[in-house]
C-alpha cells in the first residue's frame, strides 16, 4: 500500500521530503530523528506517522521516490549517445542541477544510504540496487570520441583525471549544499564556474 504523503498536495509533499532527506543524509538512518523532520516540517510526529508507519517506512520510501525521480529526470533524459565527453558531462550537470533545484539532498541521500548500521534497512536495500546508477559511470566515459583529445596524451589515464575533476565538483556542490542554512543555492553561478571548468578541461586534454 503506498503511504499517504503521496496525497498531499505537492508543495507540503516536498517540504516534508527535504525536510526528511536532509535528516536522513547528514546523520544516516540510524541517528536521524523523526522529532527533527516532523518539527522542520512544520507538522507534529503524529501527523509525520499518519503520513507514513514508521521511522524505517519513511527512509524506504525516500529511496525508491528518489531512485524513481533519478532514473526518470536524469538517466532516462541522458544522451549516453553524445561523444564529446565534456559536451555530455556539461547535459548531465544540467539535469542533476534541476534535480536539485526540487530536492537540494537528493543525490547525498542516495549516497549515504550505504552507511546504515541497521541489518534490516541493509537487507532491504539489497533489493533496491539501481543498475542504471551502477552502469552511469561505464556509460558516461567509455562512449566518447578519443580523435579530440591531444596525440601525445595517454587517453585512459586522460579520461581518470576528467573523472577525478567532475568527482571533485560534483564533492564540492553537495559540501555547499550541507552548508548551506537559510539560504538559496546559487545555481547560475554553479553553472557558471561549471562552464568554466570544463572550458579549461579542454584546454589540458583537446587538441
């Protein structure tokens, strides 16, 4: 039976999901609080357990919905085809961007889930393992066009250190989101600086 937060209307669907994504990302299953999401909710614990049956409901919940919303908005709207490796690197930052834009832990909940203590909520999740997400990162650098990068240039190693930059953007967004209180992310200037990463990138690797 799927739980009743799904009839909510969106906007105060999506409150109580952030408000759960975060707990659950930056404490992990075992030490969030339910007290935390119903109190940044803004509705009491009762109503949070009217809404779903329990602390375990809400975060296998929150995976499949976010599992769910990643293949639908990002994976499925990825032109894997595209094989200049910037070009496609550039497309998926776009779509993770309007992901997060909605839900601003969506991609550090996903990836944190792994780090739960509780063998029931692991032997759950064994079940849930996304092979789209898995095949990504095959998909994305392995499909590319190797005639652009520079003669001299050992391309497999070119391609680790493409992977290691957008590793470590991709780290830097998520550490500003986990800074963040009060304020908006500031996604114009994330592409900005995205824009002008990859610009340099292709100075190092391109002919």
């Amino acid at each position: 039976m799927l739980p009743k937060i799904l009839n909510l209307e969106p906007k105060r669907k999506d409150v109580i999901l952030n408000a759960a994504l975060k707990e659950f990302a930056t404490k992990g299953f075992d030490d969030a609080s339910t007290n935390v999401i119903a109190k940044e909710s803004g509705i009491s614990k009762g109503l949070l357990f009217h809404y779903v049956n329990s602390k375990k409901d809400l975060f296998l919940f929150l995976y499949d919905y976010c599992a769910d919303l990643i293949n639908k908005e990002y994976l499925e709207l990825m032109n894997f085809n595209e094989r200049d490796i910037f070009e496609k690197l550039r497309q998926s930052y776009l779509l993770q961007i309007d992901l997060l834009k909605k839900h601003s832990w969506i991609f550090e909940f996903i990836k944190l889930t792994a780090t739960t203590k509780s063998d029931e909520i692991n032997k759950e999740l064994e079940g849930r393992i996304n092979e789209k997400l898995l095949l990504c990162h095959e998909t994305m650098f392995d499909k590319v066009d190797e005639s652009k990068f520079k003669k001299e240039l050992d391309i497999e190693k070119g391609k680790q250190l493409i992977f290691w930059s957008n590793t470590g953007f991709t780290n830097q967004i998520l550490e500003d989101i986990r800074n963040l209180e009060n304020t908006e992310l500031d996604y114009d200037h994330i592409l900005a600086e995205l824009d002008g990463y990859l610009n340099e990138l292709k100075k190092v690797f391109y002919k």
